[in-house]
C-alpha cells in the first residue's frame, strides 16, 4: 500500500531481539505461477470423472506438485522430457494441463494428433509469450536468435521451438558459451566444430557461416538480467569490431532483456538485501527452479547461503540440510546459526516458492529462541510503523 507501484525495493526487518530476518521486498508466487496453479485447480473441478494431466511440473516447487498430484493430477514428463506416460495413453477425452513455461510445437502437435484440445487449460506465462513474439519479429528482420538460457529448461526448450518455427537460433547457457559462438563469428574457430559444440542447441539448417551475421539476444525469463546484459554487450562490441559501429544495426538487433517483471523485481530485492548487516542467508524454493538458482548464485556473494526446499531440512539449532547449485548436490552443514547475542537472517525465496513456506522457516528458527519477541507482537509493530 505505500509501495503501489512496487519501486522500493528496501528490505522487511523482522526483529524478534535474539534473532532478526531481513526480508526481500519482492518474493514468492509470480503472476504466471499463480495464474497457472488457479487454472489447474480449475481443471480438476470442472472435470470430474475425466482424467486430468500436467504435461510436466506445473512449476518448479515440489510441495506444489505433490500437493496437484495428491488430488489426482498426473504428470506425463519429467522437466528434463522423459516420458512418465507414452502418447499413446493419451485419449481425447483426456485433459492435458499446459505449465506455465509453456511448450514446444512438437509437443502441442502430438497432443493434437491424440485428439487433446491443447487450448483449453493451457497456463502458458504471458511473459513467455512475450519473448516468443519478439523472437519472431528478430526472425521476421532476419536477425539470429541467441537464446540465453539454460538449454534443458522447459522454458528455453519451449522458446527455441518457437523461434526456431520462424529463424535461425541458437542456444547459450552463459557467457563463456556466448565468447565461444563469437569465435565462430570472428572467423577463429572452423565451422564444422559449432556442430559439436552447440549440439542439439540450433536449428535445422544453421549454417554458423552465414548464419552468424546478424544477431538478437533474447533470454529465459528467469536469467540472472546482468549476465544476460552482458551476453548482448558481448556480441554488440563484437559485432562492431568485425563489421564497424557504421554497420552495427545491420548486424546486430538491440534488444533489451527479456526478463519478466517477477524475476526483475525479485533479483532488484536481492541486491538490496546484500547491503544488509546479515550473518547468513536462507533462500527457500525448488532445486530445479532456475529463478530460485540465481537469487542463491546473488546471496552467495555476501553471504554464507542455504538452498533449502522447505523448513524440514533445518534439523536443529546446529544441523541445516540445503543445495549446493554449483555441485548440484543436497549436503549437510553444521554450525549455520552464529552463536553470537543477536543473529541476522537474509530471508527469501524464488517465484515458485509458496508465502507460507517462507513463514514456516521463520517459525522453525524462532522455536530455538525461547526469548524472542512473540510473533504477533512484531507483527502487530510491522503494520503500525
Ligand atoms: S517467473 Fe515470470 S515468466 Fe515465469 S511464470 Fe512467473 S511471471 Fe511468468
């Protein structure tokens, strides 16, 4: 209310005496999330007796998935595409829920082909949306597209589907990959290695001599937005170098960011958490949600970071079970709260983490400080001042 157009991104401090959590100004469900987890409920009600399924994970976040297939929805895919259920289980009567992320053409067609009205509950993000637009409108220029994104991804799978059915692409999971797609444009690596190297990555018939030429940028919504800036200044300033700063726009199509307004939003709150004084961080979502994975990869820069699924992996005082996202293994750590007189908390959560997740971490942790301030009480100060 005295943010209406959410520009203040200053941290929430909840201050409980012994124990205090600095949270981001902007966390949790996102507009596409909410919207899709509404539609699948909506599924389920308006058909009863038929059989409803999720074509995969409605969003990264397993207690929303299980808590979708504990009332009797299936999954026919996994995130990374195996197939939980063939196709040809599939029956027209069937309902077939569309996630958020969207999905490729190939697989809308297939579920048109078993008689499925694809169109019905599909949750497709309008800001996924977003992107496929404008990667048809850099095809229909002539432009490339360099998608940045983390190429197993629902999300990127579904956006090279689409921009793929209009131009040329190309998928980068970072910069460094960004620098090495550059070699190809500069001339300094042989053509035929891009074949190996980007894999499964371009577009039937991409031809990196030709192909190369003229470039636009687009990203996955949920890339961290300064390394997606940085991919675009690469090839800008490479563009220039190889053709003259006189023939940039011929070669090179200036497209800001395509993040969506959450992730903007929840990666601008994390900056400011950073300035705060904190001991540690406690991030709370999905291991597999990629917008979750980049607000850890931002805390990790101030703080020592805990990836945890939900409060269940605190044990004790002492014990937190989390994630390691470079690993990408779960491992256990001991001595995560500071024995100090007044311990400070970096508290927050990615775009497919639940508000009530958040708030039962804050009841576990303050069930080890007998002496804390009564919740209410603080709460009751929060909405006074
Ligand atoms: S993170 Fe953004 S693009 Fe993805 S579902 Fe949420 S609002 Fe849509």
């Amino acid at each position: 209310m005295r943010d209406p157009r959410k520009q203040d991104f200053t941290p929430s401090c909840l201050d409980f005496g012994p124990v205090a959590f600095y949270l981001a100004r902007h966390f949790g469900f996102c507009y596409g999330v909410e919207n899709a987890i509404e539609i699948s409920y909506r599924a389920l009600d308006e058909n009863p007796g038929r059989r409803v399924f999720l074509l995969s994970q409605m969003i990264h976040n397993p207690e929303v998935n299980n808590d979708l297939r504990n009332r009797g929805i299936k999954f026919i895919m996994d995130t990374d595409g195996t197939q939980f259920i063939p196709w040809e289980e599939i029956l027209p009567d069937d309902i077939v829920i569309i996630p958020a992320f969207g999905t490729t053409l190939e697989i809308e067609e297939r579920l048109r082909q078993r008689g499925v009205q694809v169109e019905q509950y599909n949750t497709t993000c309008p800001f996924v949306e977003k992107v496929w637009n404008r990667s048809e409108k850099l095809a229909d220029a002539g432009y490339t597209i360099i998608i940045h994104g983390r190429p197993r991804h629902e999300e990127t799978r579904a956006t090279f589907s689409h921009s793929a059915s209009h131009g040329q692409s190309v998928i980068v999971r970072d910069l460094t990959e960004a620098k090495r797609l550059g070699e190809y444009i500069t001339g300094q690596r042989p053509y035929h290695e891009f074949y190996t190297d980007f894999a499964q990555r371009y577009s039937e018939g991409f031809q990196p001599e030709k192909h190369l030429q003229r470039v636009g940028v687009v990203n996955q919504t949920t890339m961290l937005a300064t390394e997606t800036q940085e991919i675009a200044t690469y090839f800008r300033e490479l563009m220039i170098k190889v053709y003259g700063a006189e023939n940039l726009r011929e070669h090179f199509a200036d497209t800001r960011d395509t993040l969506c307004y959450a992730t903007n939003d929840n990666q601008e709150a994390t900056y400011r958490l950073l300035e705060t004084p904190a001991d540690l961080a406690i991030v709370v979502g999905g291991y597999n949600s990629s917008n979750t994975s980049h607000i850890v990869e931002l805390c990790e820069r101030a703080f020592n970071t805990y990836f945890i699924e939900s409060e269940r992996e605190i044990a004790s005082p002492s014990e937190i079970h989390h994630f390691n996202i470079h690993t990408r293994e779960r491992q256990v750590s001991t001595g995560f709260l500071p024995q100090k007189e007044k311990v400070r908390i970096v508290l927050t959560s990615g775009a497919s983490c639940p508000d009530t997740l958040v708030d039962r971490v804050i009841l576990k942790i303050l069930s080890y400080y007998p002496e804390a301030t009564p919740l209410a009480e603080v709460m009751q100060e929060m909405e006074t001042t």
